[in-house]
C-alpha cells in the first residue's frame, strides 16, 4: 500500500514526459513544414526547425552550443570525403567529352527498336550514372545531347524530358552513388557491399523503363534510330572503353581492397581529368568553374548532412523513432504490411525532401523497424534509395524533374502526363526490390562482401 502514491506519480511523471515529447516533436515537425511550404531552402529549414525545437528543450547558449556540435560531428567522418571528390569527377566528365561518346555506344545498342532514341536516353543515362554518381549530372548532360536529336525525329518534347528525367535517377542506384555512401555512413554499413547491392535493381529499373518506352514508342510510331552494325558497335565501344573503364577502376579497386572509397573517388578525378584532357575536350581554364561548381555543390550537400544528423539527434532525443516503430508495428507485424507501410511513407516524403536529407532523417527512424523484421541493412538501404529516386521526379521539389524540364525545354504540366507510365514502371521496380532480397543481396553474397 504505502508503495502506491509513488507508482502513480512515476506514471504521472512518464505520462507527463511523454506529452512533453510529443509537443516537441509536433513543433520540430510543424516548423519544418511551414518553412518548406514558404521556400525556405530545405538545408536552412532542417536547421531553422532544429533551433526552434533546441530552444525550447536548453537555454539560448546551451542550444546554440549543443547544434554547433552537433553539426560539426553530423559532418565530421572520413567517409564523407568521397562525396565532393566524386562530385567533382562527374562534374569533369559533363564537360569532357564523355557523355557524346558514351551516347554513341548506346545509339549503336539499341538504336535499332522502335523509339530507338528514347532507348538510347535510357542505356546512355545508366552508364553515365553509373560514371558520374548524379541523377543531376546525368539528365543535365544525356538530356543536352539527345533532345534536340529527339525533337528531330518527330518524338513529343514531354515524353522525351519524362524518359530522361525518370532513367537519370539510375545513376543514384548503380554505383558509385553518393546517396549510397550517406546512406552507409548513417547506417554503419559497408561501401563496398551497397556498392555492389545496387547493379541488380538499377538495371531492373533501366529494363523495366524501357519495356514501358517500347510499348509507348510502338503506339506512337517513333522511328528507329537505324539498324545495328556490328563495325559500327565495336567502333564506339572503343571510342567509349576509356570512359566505362572508369567503372572498372573504382568499383573492382574497392571490391578487390586496393584502396577505399574516398581514395577511389579522388582516383575518379584524376582519371576523369586525364581522360578530359586527351579528349581534348577540357582546357585548363575551364578548370576554376569546375571547381567552383563542384565547391558550391559539396558545400550544399554537407550543409544538409550536418542539419540532418543535428534534427535526427533531437528526433531520437525525442523518442520519434521508437514511437514511430511502436505505432507502425501496432498496425501489424506482418512483413508485407510493414514494408508497404514504409515504402508508401517514403513515397510520401520524397515528393517534398530531396533525397540526402530524407536518408539522413529517416534511415535511423526505419532501419530498425526493418531489422527487427529480419530484413537485411544492405536489403532496406536499395529499397530505401530506390524509393526516394521517385521523389526526385517528382513535383514540387523534384531536382531532377526540373534539371531535365529545364534541359527538355519543356514545362513541368507538360511532362507530368507522359511520366505516369514510366511512374508505374519505378513503383513496379520498387515492389520487386523490397519483396525479392535477392535482386539486392545476391551479387554481394557472390562476391563474399
């Protein structure tokens, strides 16, 4: 009896922490919200909301002190030196040459099917993320190349921007990916083992885009791109083989251990800068706007990395993650509901955060839902990925959508419409990767990473 009073202030004590949480949590939140709603760019909204809710938790010093290093931790780690190094290799390669050779191979492909240049689109955006790491980079310089050919041959403006918009976010999946190594440092995963997790399911959602831009090319009428030639596919393969030898040279050094994958992101550039060079396609004055661009681009993507472990930290402070966890897991513990749960959620989130962030935010939010699943980190980091991919096409925030709308000389209500299908295709593409772990986990159990 005389224990009594006491239990019922302790869970007075909890009910009260727990409301106090959720407030915080809902005004963490709430100011995000609004400041995204009214153009704030999202590195300044992740870090406005974050003080906002710090100051309500810590005095006005201990808050500023506590985000300071907070940041200064978020962005602090050796393996986030890759990012700007492999930033600055895809930014060399848009301007040396490489995109008209690689496009070339592709034409020479699978220029030969029906609505044979939208397929060029797609198999040259593959390689040249696969080279460059960025959707960005790859609809900007596949885009510049093949729209006025596109428009040319009698194919609809909307439609060819959709093709190059939606095939661009291949790059993020096939390796080496940017997003992969945030998504690696968040989670404690391996480089070397996402790296190789993402060939199958970037493929996967290259072919499946195409079978939808066949079926479409057919109905339309959209002319081949000429027959295929046997002389001509060797030629262009050995005018592009310095370029894809790239992939050669950073992927099989990381998976062989030669060297890691910051150092094969530096290698990435001087091998893009001496291939630049005898291209002849890169003079040395085009070098300080290269660097200057590729400065600007790193300097935004860290800026969102330290925000975005600074509001994760308040979020874990918060409990969110675990009352998130407890509220989805309450629904059903049925491994299928969950991962649509998730999935639909991440769909949802990508139409208005661009993908860095979201990883930043929410991998320490879902991953252990997903671990507690029995689902494997690597297995949920390429669904994860894949899915935000959609986002990136996707209005209102979509980077992508605009980098190409802008390349396709286009307006977005103009694309919107013809990218349902190729939509349909990614969410399909998604659907296999989450339900089917080997698409993701076979090549990294085949190689023993």
């Amino acid at each position: 009896m005389t224990w009594a009073p006491v239990e019922k202030e302790c869970q007075a004590s909890r009910l009260s922490l727990d409301e106090m949480h959720t407030t915080e949590a809902i005004i963490l939140l709430g100011v995000f919200a609004m400041l995204l709603a009214v153009g704030v760019p999202i590195a300044f909204s992740i870090g406005l909301s974050t003080l906002v809710t710090m100051l309500l938790l810590f005095d006005v010093q201990m808050a500023l002190t506590t985000m300071a290093q907070r940041m200064a931790t978020g962005a602090d780690a050796f393996v986030l030196l890759a990012i700007p190094f492999f930033i600055l290799a895809g930014q060399i390669m848009n301007r040396g040459g490489i995109a008209r050779r690689i496009i070339a191979f592709a034409r020479s492909l699978v220029g030969m099917f029906p609505g044979g240049l939208a397929f060029v689109n797609i198999v040259s955006a593959m390689f040249f993320g696969a080279l460059s790491g960025s959707a960005v980079a790859a609809a900007s310089a596949i885009g510049g190349v093949m729209s006025p050919h596109m428009d040319e041959a009698g194919y609809d403006r909307g439609f060819s921007a959709a093709v190059n918009i939606t095939a661009s976010t291949t790059g993020l999946i096939i390796p080496p990916s940017n997003v992969l190594i945030v998504y690696a440092f968040v989670s404690g995963g391996s480089i070397a083992t996402l790296f190789m997790a993402g060939y199958l399911p970037g493929l996967l959602v290259g072919v499946l885009l195409m079978a939808v831009t066949g079926i479409i090319a057919r109905r339309r009428g959209y002319p081949t791109a000429g027959r295929i030639r046997v002389g001509e596919v060797l030629r262009t393969f050995l005018a592009a083989l310095p370029s894809l030898g790239l992939i050669v040279v950073v992927i099989g050094g990381i998976i062989a251990g030669v060297f890691t994958a910051t150092e094969a992101a530096a290698v990435a550039v001087f091998y893009a800068l001496v291939l630049a060079f005898i291209y002849r396609e890169l003079r040395a004055g085009d070098l300080s706007k290269i660097l200057l661009e590729s400065a600007q681009t790193t300097s935004i993507v860290l800026l969102l990395v330290a925000t975005s472990m600074c509001m994760s930290w308040v979020l874990v402070l918060q409990d969110v993650p675990q009352s998130i966890t407890e509220a989805i897991m309450g629904i059903s513990a049925n491994e299928i509901v969950v991962l649509a749960l998730m999935n639909v959620i991440l769909l949802v989130v990508g139409t208005f955060m661009d993908i860095t962030p979201a990883v930043l935010i929410f991998t320490p939010i879902f991953l252990p839902i997903a671990t507690k699943l029995g689902m494997d980190p690597t297995h949920f980091g390429i669904m994860m990925v894949l899915n935000l991919c959609i986002g990136l096409c996707t209005p209102p925030v979509g980077s992508v959508l605009f980098v190409g709308c802008s390349v396709g000389k286009v307006s977005m209500t103009r694309v919107v419409r013809p990218m349902l299908p190729l939509y349909i295709a990614m969410i399909i593409a998604l659907l296999l990767v989450a339900y089917i772990p080997a698409i993701s986990l076979w090549l990294p159990q085949l190689l023993g990473e």
